[in-house]
C-alpha cells in the first residue's frame, strides 16, 4: 500500500528539528526562555522552555487531507478501478469457462438421466449465471474527501501525549512531585520519558492514517469482495459441472443422494428413488416400515425419452398404500396437471422436462411417507400392520434403538 499522505506535520517538525508537544489532542509550540513566569513551561536538563498553545491535531489533520486532495483521490481512484478490474477479470474468466462448458455439454439421454434428472429431485441447479452487474459499482465507487477524514484527533490512537526533542519522542505521564525533567502544563505536571524516535512516529503515523483511507472505503470493499467471492463460488460450481459432464457415467446404478439410474439394455433405463426407513403415525398408533426403492422406467430413441410407468415399486413391498403388483394407489392425483404423461415421447429439449420427470417420483415417495393426508382410502387397512410404539416417547425410543432417524416419524392424522 503507498503511503499517500507522507509530509504530515510531524514530517514539518522532524525537518526543521524545532521542538514542540501533543497535549490532549492540540498542538504545542516550544520557545527556549529564561524564566518561568508563566503557567506553561518546560524544565528538560536544566533548562527552560515555554510552551504555547497552537491548532488542534483535528484540524491539522484536516488541512492534510485537504492538500492532498489530489493525491488522496487518484489513490482511491486506483485501489477500486483494482478491484473492479478483478472482478471483470474474473467475469470474462468465467465466460470462457461457460463457454467451454457448452461446446462439449452432452445431450444424450442418458446423461440428461443420470444429471439433469438427478440434480433436478435434489434441487441442484443446472444452470451456473453471473448475477453481478458492474454498474452497481458506479453510484458510490468515489467517496469525497470529506468522509475520508478522521472524525477525531487520528493521532492520538497512535500514541500518548508527548513532547519532541533532537527528534527524540518523550511520553508524558502525570506526577504528583517535581522531578528533574518535567513538564507543567495547564497547572498539571508530567514526567517525561523517551520512547521513540520522531522519524518512527512520523512514518507509523502516515502508514496508519494511509490505512483508515482504505479501511474508510469499507462499503465499497465489502461489496467487491463479496462480488469477487460470487465469482469464485460460480466458478467452482461451473468447474463441478465440467466435470460432471464429462464423467457423468460415474453416476449410474450410483446416482446421487437417495436417486441413482440402472441402464437396461441400449435404451431402456430404470430411474430408483431409495426411500429411508420410518414410522407413520396413525390415529396415535406407530408403524414402522422399511427402507423402499420406488422408480419409473424409461425408454429412450435418439434425443427423445418416454416415461414408461407411473412410480411403482421395484420389491415386494407391505403397505397401505401399496398393491400386490407394486403398484401404488396415487388416489385422484392428477399428473396432467403437473405437465407429464406417460407412455408419450418427449424431446430432451422439452422445457422443465427434468423436473417433472423428477418430481413424479417424488409423489410416490410422498405417498409412502404421508399417504393419509388428503387420501384417505388405502388398498390395505393400517391397523393389519404391527405397531411398534402406543407414544410419541416410545416411538423415538424405537427409533433410536433401529437408527431410525427422529425425523423420520412423520404423522399422517
């Protein structure tokens, strides 16, 4: 970082070697004097100065920003225009990326299975856009001058009180008892002790109010690093993606989360939701059920797919809800409404077919789990099923004991 405010007033002090004092955010001179008939005065090896008082620091401080106006803007100019440069950087990074993404993005059917379908049931989106518009940037990028300058005396969070010497720095401490170098001032008496050297304060004092310019632009930094961070969050999303596409194949009889696609012969595929055991309470009874597999088939021709069946079960499986064949009892649910019909072939390229593919399977998992609600004729009677548990309490003990998840108890009253 440069530091754009070096020639402070204490530099004026350090290169005319005049000596002066800070006392409660104002500025002190020093005059050499012969007596001490005054009620500020100086007493350093045996002899006397008199000090009088000059401008506050505040104001000193001002008249710096001020003067260096120019200075100050071209820095700040710079240091956004940076930052602003990265994140077009970073933009016109991402472009090539996505454009790379799309010469090679695979449209079989069989990808749009194994990704699109899958990424779609656990609401992962395909789609990686930049949401970052650089003309949010325009309005504030420049603050005035004005608000660049400390509020309050910026000199006095570097240091204590103190008096300058030979370019020697000397704290002031309170005393009760004159000793031999002391200082009165305002009717109050300080020791004096040396703790640096004027060159040392001057460039910590520059470096630090150089800093609290930029820590002033704390707005403007927050929204460009969180800009330069949404680009590299998209960019390793759009990276996942890449190698998603090309390695898609990884994904099969696998899948992703609970969903996973057997490939059947060149163009026939099974889409399998795997669905976690759990418990349903009725009527404040509690069954429990085990884990299900419930899935579509499907049959693919060139770029275009049929969705086969309705979700059925793929094992014999014991439930309400659930016929002998595996077929399950859906009750009025209406799939045209929800834009998929069976036995009817689609183009890839049919809009929100992924999603509607991949929600049709979540009905028959939601059926499964809370069958009851809003459909309250079974295929089997719940009460030919066991109950393991008369209480919520016992329930989760049951849970537990079965590594059932507690979240997994779902009512269905």
């Amino acid at each position: 970082m440069k530091n754009i405010l070096s020639g402070s007033f204490l530099r004026d002090f350090y290169y005319t070697n005049e000596p002066f004092g800070v006392l409660d955010g104002r500025l002190y001179t020093i005059n050499k004097a012969n007596n001490t008939n005054t009620k500020n005065f100086l007493s350093i090896n045996n002899e006397f100065y008199i000090i009088n008082e000059s401008e506050e620091i505040e104001i000193l401080e001002k008249k710096l920003f001020l003067q260096r106006k120019g200075e100050i803007e071209s820095a700040v100019s710079a240091y956004i225009d940076s930052n602003i440069g990265k994140i077009k950087e970073g933009i016109s990074n991402f472009n090539e990326l996505n454009n790379y993404y799309k010469s090679f993005e695979n449209n079989s059917v069989e990808k749009f299975l194994m990704v699109d379908v899958i990424d779609a049931y656990n609401h992962s989106d395909k789609n990686v856009s930049i949401n970052i518009n650089l003309d949010d940037f325009n309005e504030h990028q420049m603050p005035s001058i004005e608000d660049l300058i400390p509020k309050k005396n910026f000199l006095g969070t570097i240091t204590k009180d103190f008096l300058v010497f030979e370019h020697n720095v000397y704290l002031l401490e309170k005393i009760d008892s004159i000793m031999k170098n002391f200082v009165i001032l305002n009717n109050k008496q300080y020791a004096i002790n040396q703790n640096m050297l004027l060159k040392e304060l001057c460039e910590k004092y520059e470096t630090r109010l150089t800093k609290n310019i930029y820590d002033n632009l704390d707005k403007n930094k927050k929204e460009l690093s969180s800009a330069l961070e949404i680009l590299s969050n998209q960019k390793k999303e759009l990276d996942k993606r890449i190698k998603l596409e090309k390695n898609y194949s990884s994904r099969a009889n696998k899948g992703y989360g609970n969903i996973r696609v057997e490939k059947k012969g060149s163009n026939h595929y099974n889409l399998i939701l795997t669905v976690p055991p759990y418990i349903i309470e009725k009527n404040e009874k509690y069954y429990a059920f085990d884990s299900a597999e419930v899935g579509m088939t499907i049959k693919s021709e060139n770029n275009n797919l049929m969705v086969e069946t309705k979700p059925f079960m793929f094992k014999e499986y014991l439930h309400p809800f659930v016929y002998s064949d595996g077929g399950i009892c859906f009750g009025k649910y209406n799939w045209n409404n929800k834009g998929l019909s069976f036995n009817k072939w689609y183009s890839l390229k049919h809009d929100g077919l992924a999603k509607k593919i991949a929600e049709s399977l979540r009905r028959g998992k939601i059926v499964l789990e809370r069958g009851y609600v809003n459909n309250p004729n079974p295929v089997n009677f719940i009460y030919r099923f066991d109950t393991i548990a008369d209480s919520r309490k016992s329930a989760e003990n049951y849970a537990k004991e079965n590594n059932i998840s507690i979240d997994r108890i779902i009512k269905n009253d």
